[in-house]
C-alpha cells in the first residue's frame, strides 16, 4: 500500500540522486524524493549525537542529580543508559525497514495504524519543540560565565533567579533565531555546521574528561558515598537523581528522522542510532566519574548550584576553562539546530500525508535550498513563544525539561508497544531481512524480550519523570499547576491532539486499527 489517499506530495524536481537506488527505495513507499540526499555517515551520526549532547545536558543537568543523590547518583547513568539501549535496538531495526523522514511517526504508523501513528508524531512535534526551547536556555548556563556581557539583563546569572531566568529568554531566542535560518539555507549547511559543531564537542568532551582525571581529589570509590543525598529514603533521592541522566539520554532517533536525507540509509541509520547513544553513554559516564572524583569539595553545597562549571573553574586556568566552555556553548547550538531539524523533518512528513493543518504549506520543499522552510520557522516561532510565556520564571528549567522529556518518552512508547504486539505476531518477516542481498539490522530471537523490556523501561520511566514532585517542579515554593505541570501537559498535548486530528482527518482514512505495511 502506497502513502493514503490524502498524501500531500510536493512537486518541486527532485535532486541529482532521483534514479538512485536510494530514491527508488523511497519511492517504493510512495513518496518522490524531494528533498536533497547529502549525509554521509558521519553526518548522520551527528545527528543523533549532537540531539543527545552530553556537554550540554551534563551541564545542565548535573547539579540536579547531585543534590538529591549525592554522589551515588552515578549509578543512574549506566541504569538508564542500559533502558534507553533497549529502546535504540528496537528503534535501529525500524529504521533499517522504514527509511522515511518523521521516523517516530512512520514507525509508529506503519505498525499500528494512522490513529496510533499520528498521535506518536503529534506527540514527537510537541516535544521536540519544547525541547528545542529548553535546549536554547542552556545558554545561560554557559555564555554569563565566560563573559559577563551576555548577561543582557540585570546582574545575577543563576538560572534559578529571576534576572538569569529573563536573560535566558533572550539568549535561547536569539539561539532559535539563527537556526531557524541555518535549517532554512539547506541541509548541507546544517550539516556542515552540526558536523562541525559535533567535532568540538567531541573534543570538549575528551578534554574536560582528561581535566578532571588528572586533576583528581579523590579516587573512583566516591561513587558509593550517600551522605550528601537529599533527606528521606535513599532509594527516593536516588529516583529523582535519576531525572538527570533520563533528560540526557533521548533524541538518538534523530539519524532516523533524516533517512531521506542520507545515502544508503538502510545501512547506515540504524548503525548511527546505535553509535550516538554508545558514545553518549560512555562519554557521559566518564565526565560524571571525573567531576566527581575532581570536585574540590562534596559538601560545601557547590556541586549543586554550580554543576560541572564549577569543577571546571576550579581545575583549570581561567583562559582554558573559557575554551572548555566555549566548547559547551558550541555544543548547545548544535543541539538545538538538531533538534529544530528533526523537529522540522517529522512536520514536514506529517504534512505530506495530509495528517497536519495547512499540510500543502507545512509539504512544501524549497526548490533550491531542497529544505521544508515552513516546518523549520514554525518551531522556532513556537519555541520563541514558550520561552517568552515563561519570562521572568525561575523554575522555567526544570519545568520546560521535565514537561518535554515525559512527552517524549510517551512518544516513544506508541512505536515500542505496537512494535511488541507486532513481534507476537510474526513481524518481520524472513523476506523483509534483506536488502539487494544484504542483511539488515535485526535482533532476531531475543526481538520480543528487548522490546519487551523497553516496554516495561519506557512506562516506568514516563511514571518517574511525570511524577509531581514539589522539590522538582516548585523548589522555591510555587503554584499547584506548575507542581502538576508534567501531567497536565500531557492532558493538554491529548486534548489538542484529538481536536486537530479530527480537523485533518477524514472519515474515509484508514481505520486505527489497521496497520500499514509497505515494502520493507
């Protein structure tokens, strides 16, 4: 079966690799190729690395952690980095199948349905652009520290204060407002740009790792230690500590999102999925033993306020501790860029298919740039507008990174539980294990426990990071709605899904129920 009846295909000429194998591939889904097939491995992977970005989550994010785990909190990296492999092995074998732009929601669509896939894709959208919002203010973490001039308002730069947190409205707009215009000009800048943004973040990384291992305080035993963990059960601290490392480890799908952007993506996409996040999980764990181990202090309270900068400041000079946070600065701006191109690629796969409002617009590619232009300003658009909504709010951190992943991961969940309840049934089949003769990614008999127990990772998770907890969502006191933020926006995100979905959706589409198979 070809894309449905209300496929909006755009009918700008397709690119120099129209009669190539790979645009055939596409179009045996139904779809002409007309964006620009550019990415090389390399670009792909960057994709997906640069989504995760571990020097900016880390940065982020790490004060979190410690101050409700202490430094045990370590071990929730490698926890949730073992579930959230899970998920990627069951996400690289789609991607070897379905190489489509808008991965979560062909994914989903194929296995499941146009209802379950279009409330996957609408899910995905919302996230990613809150995402890319929350994404843009890490700036404030980094810019204040290595210059006081980009703080632009007022004096204090803490993002917990009223000044950072209107200063990193300002900042994360102007971030949005430039890759905006870089998704815009093309995806070879784009990838040029994150390729490049990617290396320096690899570099940073390696750095402040060697940093911390050579400046080191203490030995690798301070993961056990629990005495500054927050008051109550350990194993409640511990949970909540978990967050951090749950906000890190996400957006690995992004190499899939660009599959009609990527030569040979059968082959590729799946490896770079797997390869992201690896290198994420090591380089992650490795920076969160060195800080540990390099801190000068675990009690004097400024491992939670000022995170990994504050390592960083202690332990090397104040020139090279700029360059390392420049690196982190670089590494933010390629991490929203990617997240605004999947964001923009899923939009734009969506609208093809009739599936959005204003699809003719949302479908269509420039003719020159071979970019979906609309998709690209709307979630910037949008992710401006968040941040604005929310000027002048403290705690507009932890709300707009607890309300996006919680999404996320639900969107997840509708490609991994239709995925199991496929395997049951027999999927994939022996002919949709090859291609031209080649093997593609599979995970053969252990195919039902791993998705099985991605499953059971991604429900648990969702519960954990949903769950209204004052210390997280109100630390400094707040109203009710912000406490209970995570679930009620998921409410809301259903809500306005079933009101546009009945809007775009006619009552001749496929039903819910029937899954879509095409071509594998």
């Amino acid at each position: 079966m070809v894309a449905s009846a209300d496929s909006i295909v755009p009918t700008h000429p397709p690119n120099n690799a129209a009669t190539s194998a790979d645009s055939d591939d596409l179009a045996s889904f139904g779809y002409q190729p007309v964006l620009h097939r550019k990415l090389g491995r390399y670009a792909s992977f960057a994709a997906g690395f640069s989504f995760v970005s571990i020097l900016t989550t880390i940065f982020q994010f790490f004060g979190l952690g410690y101050s409700f785990g202490g430094a045990a909190f370590f071990w929730t990296w490698p926890i949730v980095f073992a579930g959230q492999l899970l998920v990627a092995l069951n996400f690289a074998e789609l991607a070897a199948r379905y190489p489509l732009s808008g991965c979560i929601y062909q994914w989903s669509r194929h296995l499941a349905g146009e209802l379950v896939g279009w409330f996957a894709g609408w899910m995905m959208i919302i996230a990613q652009i809150v995402t890319a919002a929350a994404a843009a203010i890490a700036l404030q973490v980094v810019l204040p520290t290595i210059w006081s001039g980009f703080q632009l308002v007022g004096t204090d730069s803490a993002l917990t204060s009223h000044d950072g947190a209107v200063n990193a409205v300002v900042l994360g707009s102007i971030l949005l407002v430039v890759t905006t215009f870089i998704n815009v000009v093309g995806i070879d800048w784009m990838a040029r740009i994150n390729s490049l943004g990617v290396t320096i973040e690899i570099v940073g990384v390696l750095a402040v790792i060697a940093v911390f291992f050579t400046h080191a305080d203490r030995g690798p035993s301070v993961v056990t230690q629990t005495d500054q963990a927050a008051p109550g059960p350990y194993w409640a601290a511990f949970l909540v500590s978990g967050l951090m490392a749950a906000y890190v480890m996400v957006g690995f799908d992004s190499a899939g999102e660009l599959s009609e952007e990527t030569k040979n993506p059968r082959q590729v996409a799946p490896r770079t999925i797997l390869t992201a996040l690896t290198v994420s999980g090591i380089g992650g764990g490795l920076i969160l033993l060195g800080a540990l181990m390099a801190a000068p202090s675990l009690t004097d309270g400024s491992l939670s306020t000022g995170g990994l900068a504050y390592v960083i400041e202690a332990k090397l000079d104040s020139p090279a501790g700029k360059v390392v946070l420049a690196c982190v600065a670089c590494a933010i701006t390629v991490c929203t860029l990617a997240i605004q191109t999947a964001g923009s690629r899923l939009m734009f796969s969506m609208a093809r298919d009739g599936k959005l409002p204003f699809a003719a617009k949302l479908a269509a590619v420039h003719p020159r740039f071979g970019t979906p232009v609309l998709p690209a300003v709307v979630i910037g658009v949008l992710g401006i507008g968040l941040l604005v909504l929310n000027l002048g709010n403290p705690a507009i951190f932890a709300t707009l990174a607890s309300v996006c992943i919680v999404t996320l991961y639900l969107a997840y969940l509708l490609v991994t539980v239709p995925l199991l309840v496929r395997r049951i049934k027999g999927w994939p089949a022996d002919d949709a294990t090859t291609e031209n003769g080649k093997p593609l990614f599979g995970l053969g008999r252990y195919g039902i426990p791993i998705n099985a127990l991605a499953v059971v990772w991604g429900i648990a998770m969702a519960v954990n990071l949903a769950w209204p907890r004052a210390e997280v969502y109100i630390p400094t006191g707040g109203s009710w709605w912000m406490q209970w933020a995570a679930p009620l926006f998921v409410i809301v995100t259903i809500a306005a899904g079933v009101l546009v979905y009945r809007l775009v959706t006619p009552s001749r589409a496929v039903t819910a129920t029937e899954p879509i198979i095409q071509p594998a």
